[in-house]
C-alpha cells in the first residue's frame, strides 16, 4: 500500500527550539551578534568624507537604512548617508545633480559580487570619478569579481561570510562597516541583538513571546494570512521595509511536501495610516494580525501650544491641551486608542512591542527578535528560510535579454 500526502503535522516548540539550535551551527546570521569589530571601526575612522553613499540592493540596503533612518531623527552628530539602491535613470540623474562626488565615499555591497543593479552604477559612477582606496569601500563575498576589482585599485575589502544571506546581513559587514561609518555605535547594537540571543536561547525573557508568536501564526495560517505590522513612529518606515523583505522572501516557500506556504507582510506607520488602511484592518476581512511598534521615549520634548491664545480658539477640538503636552504624548495617545479600538473588535489578533527609547540597543533588539521570528515560522511550516529559488528565473531572463541587445 503506497500512502502520499500534501501535509504536514506542525512539531512541538521543544522540537523546534532543537532545530534552531542546530541552525546555529551553520546558518551564520545567529552568531554575529558575538563579533569583534576592531578592524570595522579602525577603517571608519579613517573616513573623512561626510556624505555616505551606499550602492547595495536588497538586504545589502535596507536593514542599514531602517537603523540609520531610525536614529537621524535624534542624533544631530552622524554623517549623511544617500541609499542608492535603484537603476532608475531619473533617480539617478536627480541624485548627482546634488553630490559632490570629490567629498563623497562610496560604499559597493554585493555578496555574490555580480549583482547586476551594483555592477552597473559603480562602473557609472567610476566613470565620472575613478574609485580607489580613498574613496571607496567595498564589502562582498571572499574572492569575487568584485573583491577581484578592489584588490587591483587597493580598495579595503570587507568580506561577508558564505553562510550569511543578504536579508539576515545587518548584523554583519554588510551592515556594521556603513553603520560604523557614519558615527552609529555599533558595539551597543550588538548589545542589543546579544540580549535577545541570550534570553532566547536560555529560554529566558525572549523564548516564550517569539515561540508563542511564531507557533500562532502557523497554526492560524489559514484564516490570518496577512501579517500587518503598524509602527506609530515615522523613524521606523525604514524598519517596514526591512521587515517586508525579510518576512516574504523567507517565508514565501514551497515546503517539504511542495506546498505553497507564506503570510503576506504589510507595513504601516502610525498615525499617517489610521486614514487609510485602518479602515480596512476594522470592517474588513477578517484575515490579517497586526502587531504594533511604539516608542516610549521618542527622545524629544517638543510641546504643543495651548489654546489659551483667543485667536487660537477657533481651532480647538473637545479638548484643551496643557502647557506641558507634547508630540511624544500625543502619538502613544494615538497607538493606544487604535490599539483599543481593534482589541475591542476582540476578532482580531494583536500584539504591541514597546520600544523604550531610540538608540542602538533598542533597534538591534527589534530587529534580531523578527530575524527570530522568521527563522522559527520557517521551522513551523518546514521550509528553507534562507534562500530565494522564486527571484532566480527573473535574473536568468534578465541576463539572456542583456545578451541579445
């Protein structure tokens, strides 16, 4: 008798914190969080130029830019950092109109040193000005073309290791070199990501929400298969995009019997969204969880003027501000009514992480607890987290057009 199936029984938490501690040992990402990083911070202090241009795409971009995006706001001391992570001639064009490429530093992130969008603008921008180790800095994989091109003009390299993937590669090179760079601590983001480490994997502070959350979205993964994560902090836009990829393209697999699995991932930022697709989240379908961000501590004491002013008056709601009522209150005042509001419905699910301050430890610490996250979800639906088979075939169409131009 032969017995085929197309499904899978979900394991218990204890199998799959057995099986994450086995990706420790070859899923490289997990272990970055103990690295020396003497020889990074060295090379950043050489760096005299105050704009930063980073050319990576992808990972090689967005966990730096969700870091550096959410710290600007409240430090008046890093340097300016442009992402070019497009091929869009109009971009482009717009972009060095305004650079001044004698004060600028270019940084060139490819892990596989060929990728086409990288290769491109850095053979662009060597035309206008020839790269070479003032000017440049370059972090790819060991004995690629483009560690290939560095070691013939004298470029510092910085390599990424094999067993790391690009959109688990903020914690390394990738994303500590630009970080380090342009005046971010990266030492206390470790930290950060080092604390949730350890309280997960001595099952302390952090296994139990990351596993309880993990195991409900698989289990619930039919009826919920929309994951809304709604940030009330324009400094964490950068974050929603980091995460969007990191959760589709790790999690949007076929499994070990050929099913397709996947949660559609959706950022938004809060309050900008309530007028939009709240609306949606409240009288919609019934298919998406939301988990909310907020920021305790947004690092600014900006206050709002009261309406004692006669003039003012007209412009008063049910509601008078004090003397002492700032932007701070008013936006976790804003989080919270949502957040009450859509438990209220009491049919759909939430979660609410509370960020204390802006910093580096509390981004490493968000960031490495979704990395986590993503990483038990792939256990739970038994899929390959780290690679990406359904982006291959556009970039094999891709290069087969290019040689028949």
């Amino acid at each position: 008798m032969q017995h085929s199936k197309n499904y899978y029984q979900i394991k218990s938490n204890d199998e799959i914190f057995k099986k994450l501690k086995l990706e420790r040992t070859h899923v490289g990402y997990y272990n970055l969080v103990f690295q020396e990083t003497n020889k990074i911070k060295k090379h950043a202090s050489l760096i005299n130029q105050e704009k930063i241009i980073l050319v990576g795409m992808g990972g090689s971009s967005l966990g730096v830019r969700a870091i550096y995006e959410f710290l600007l706001p409240s430090r008046n001391n890093l340097k300016e950092m442009i992402f070019l992570d497009t091929i869009d001639p109009l971009r482009i064009q717009f972009l060095f109109k305004n650079i001044d490429l004698k004060d600028s530093h270019f940084l060139f992130i490819s892990k596989s040193g060929n990728t086409i969008e990288v290769i491109t603008v850095l053979r662009f921008i060597n035309d206008m000005i020839k790269l070479n180790r003032k000017n440049s800095t370059i972090i790819t994989g060991a004995d690629s073309n483009l560690e290939k091109f560095a070691n013939e003009r004298k470029i510092k390299v910085f390599n990424i290791s094999n067993n790391v993937g690009g959109r688990f590669s903020v914690f390394s090179v990738a994303g500590l070199v630009p970080l380090a760079i342009v005046g971010v601590d990266i030492d206390n983001l470790l930290a950060g990501s080092k604390r949730v480490f350890n309280g997960f994997f001595e099952k302390d502070k952090y296994y139990r929400p990351i596993m309880e959350k993990s195991r409900f979205l698989v289990e619930n993964k039919s009826r919920f298969n929309i994951n809304v994560v709604f940030s009330y902090s324009a400094a964490l836009e950068g974050f929603n995009k980091w995460y969007i990829q990191l959760w589709a393209e790790s999690l949007g697999k076929k499994n070990i019997n050929s099913t397709r699995q996947g949660l559609t991932p959706i950022g938004l930022i809060g309050p900008s969204d309530q007028h939009s697709f709240l609306q949606l989240i409240m009288d919609g379908v019934r298919d998406k969880t939301v988990t909310f961000i907020k920021i305790n501590d947004h690092k600014t004491n900006s206050v709002i003027p009261s309406s004692a002013e006669k003039d003012m008056s007209i412009l008063d709601y049910s509601f008078d501000y004090s003397d002492k009522f700032t932007f701070n209150n008013l936006i976790n005042l804003q989080a919270d009514s949502t957040i009450e509001s859509i438990a209220n419905e009491k049919d759909i699910p939430i979660d609410v992480i509370t960020i204390s301050t802006v910093d580096e430890y509390n981004i490493g610490k968000l960031m490495f607890a979704f990395q986590l996250v993503v990483s038990a979800v792939g256990q739970f639906l038994q899929i390959n987290t780290y690679d990406q088979p359904g982006v291959e075939t556009g970039k094999e169409i891709l290069i087969g057009k290019l040689n028949n131009v």
